[in-house]
C-alpha cells in the first residue's frame, strides 16, 4: 500500500470505515448536488410512468463525493436490485458474462472505477447496453462457436473519477450522464451535523463549520474527520464536540486551516523554492519520493481545482493561493502566458 492510500485527507473510501451507516437512505437525505438529484428524480419518475427501465447512467467527478451512495439511492427508489461491482475485478468477458446473465427485470449494475475496465471488456459490454444481448463462445480454435443470449432489461450505473479514460463509444451509450462537483461549506456543515446525531455525538455549530472548513469539500472527508473528532471527544470523556475539541482533532491529524497535509505542504514548499521556474513531474517525484502516477492522480487534483497549483506544458508552478498560502510574493513570478502554455 502506498502511503498515498494512508493519507488522512484522501477521498478513497477506507475499509475499515463503517460509511454504510452514514449514508442517506432517500434523496430527502441526501445533502448537496441538487441539479444532480433533482434531475436523477425527474428521469427515474419518468422511467417509472412509462413502465421502463432507466436509461444507463454514469456519474462522473472527484473520489468521495456521493456516486456510490447516488446509484444506491436510484436502485431503491426504481424498487430495483443492486449488484456492485468494480472495474479491476472484470479482467475478462466471462467474469461480466456471468453477472449479466444473472441480472433480471430492471436490475441495477453498478460498477465503480468503470475507467479501469479493460478494452476487451468494454467493448464487450457495446451490445450488452444497447441491444441487451450478448455472445458466448462455446468452442476453441478453428471451430469455435458461438451463441447469442438474449439479456433482461437492466440500468448500467458506472462511476468514475477519470472520464476522460473512458472511449467516446462507450461514453455515448451512456443516455444519463452527471458531474458532481465539491461542496461548499455550508453543505458539508449539514452533513457533518446529520452524522453527528447518527453517531449519537452533539456537535456545535462552530465545530461542524470548522470542519467542514476543512474537509476539502468532500463529505467522506468530512465524515472521516467526525469520527476522529469524536473520539477525542469520548476520550476526554464527553460526547459534545466543541470547537476546541474539533481544533484539536484536526491539528492531531496533521490537516491544517486550508483542509492541507503535510504531502500537500512539502508539493507547495518545493514549488515556492523556485516560483519563477516551472518544477517538472519527474523533479516532483523525485523529490517527494511518490511515483508520478501518485502525485498527479492523488495529489494534485485538490490543489489545481483549487487554485494552489497551476498545470503547464513546461511543469507545475504556484498558483494564486499558492502564493497567498507561502507568503510569496506574487510579483516575483512571471505571468503565465498563453504562449507559455504551449511552450
């Protein structure tokens, strides 16, 4: 396990998190991504009057957001059967073989990371999608067979962080897509407020905004950081989170008034060393001692998406926060150009 998957602030689900708990169970519950939801309930409704099955949907977006909980939340509500499922897991036709054929009326396949299906696996799944069939092959070599099976009328759910993996064909037979995006504070403040009482601990105001403040506008980050939160609390024995208690929590974690780690803090520092020269990924990871894969999958992301760190041909270079965030000088670094871009 690489130490990126042992970070405190990334959004990959944990095993060894009970989330199941904290999860919404209807959309009323459900915080945030209205235009999402609010549009997942007109389609499902819809599916429903004329007596069919939901178009496929894939969600799309930054880990940790609510995709798994979303298709969990259109399962139910279509009265449907989920079966979940991951992309690593379907190395081959006959793995995704079997579970299609098993799937009944209206059925729910929900594959998360559907980005890292193989091609031939995909491609497999063109004919599945659209015309609900599929070919086996009964024989080998020169005399192989094949039979064609016809499939029930079953919803496609897939879920991925990296759409741009997934090829245009299949993207196309997609007839439902949706991007989440981060949340906001105020958002993350309720949800951190609605698994405070499912967990049975009070939590000020101030210290659901704190963290909510903190949490990189990710609800499975919020939630995560609740439980800690909570326990110091537990072990100072009261079961009321103040916004000392949640201060302490956080700074125990090491996550910092910008939702930052110490990963993130050394990537800025390493930057800020030389603001006027773009720093290369091979340098990065040279530096930071993480694969490349490591720092612009997991990394990253948070700290473009938020202004910290700026992408160019030529390299990675602070950002406007960045520079706020290190106490640069913004002056003392050249305009990115849009020549510079493509340099």
């Amino acid at each position: 396990m690489t130490q990126a998957n042992e970070r405190v602030v990334s959004p990959q689900a944990r095993a060894e998190d009970p989330e199941r708990s904290l999860r919404p169970q209807t959309f009323d519950d459900f915080v945030g991504q209205a235009r999402v939801v609010n549009n997942l309930q007109t389609w499902i409704q819809s599916a429903q009057a004329r007596g069919g099955v939901l178009d496929h949907v894939l969600f799309t977006g930054p880990p940790g957001l609510g995709k798994t909980t979303l298709a969990t939340l259109v399962a139910g509500c279509m009265g449907a059967r989920l079966i979940t499922t991951s992309g690593p897991i379907l190395e081959r036709p006959a793995d995704l073989a079997g579970m299609l054929t098993k799937l009944g009326q209206g059925d729910v396949l929900f594959v998360d990371e559907i980005h890292r299906l193989r091609k031939h696996v995909t491609e497999y799944l063109y004919s599945a999608m659209e015309d609900f069939k599929i070919e086996v092959a009964i024989d080998e070599g020169p005399y192989a067979r094949a039979v064609t099976i016809p499939l029930k009328r079953f919803t496609l759910i897939g879920a991925t962080t990296r759409s741009g993996l997934l090829a245009k064909p299949f993207r196309d037979r997609m007839g439902i897509q949706e991007r989440l995006s981060l949340y906001d504070a105020a958002e993350l403040a309720r949800i951190v407020t609605r698994s405070a009482g499912v967990l049975e601990v009070q939590v000020d105001p101030a210290a659901a905004a704190l963290i909510a403040r903190r949490s990189r506008g990710t609800p499975r980050l919020a939630n995560r950081y609740l439980k800690r939160v909570r326990d110091v609390a537990l072990a100072s024995r009261t079961r009321r989170v103040d916004e000392a208690i949640a201060k302490q929590g956080l700074d125990m974690l090491g996550v910092d008034e910008a939702g930052l780690d110490d990963m993130d803090r050394k990537l800025l520092q390493l930057l800020g060393e030389s603001p006027t020269a773009p720093v290369g990924l091979k340098t990065l990871s040279a530096a930071l001692g993480e694969e490349e894969d490591t720092i612009e999958n997991v990394y990253e992301p948070f700290l473009i998406e938020r202004g910290y760190v700026r992408k160019t041909a030529r390299g990675r270079i602070l950002g406007p926060l960045g520079y706020d965030y290190l106490g640069v000088e913004r002056a003392s670094a050249p305009a990115v150009t849009q020549n510079a871009l493509f340099s």
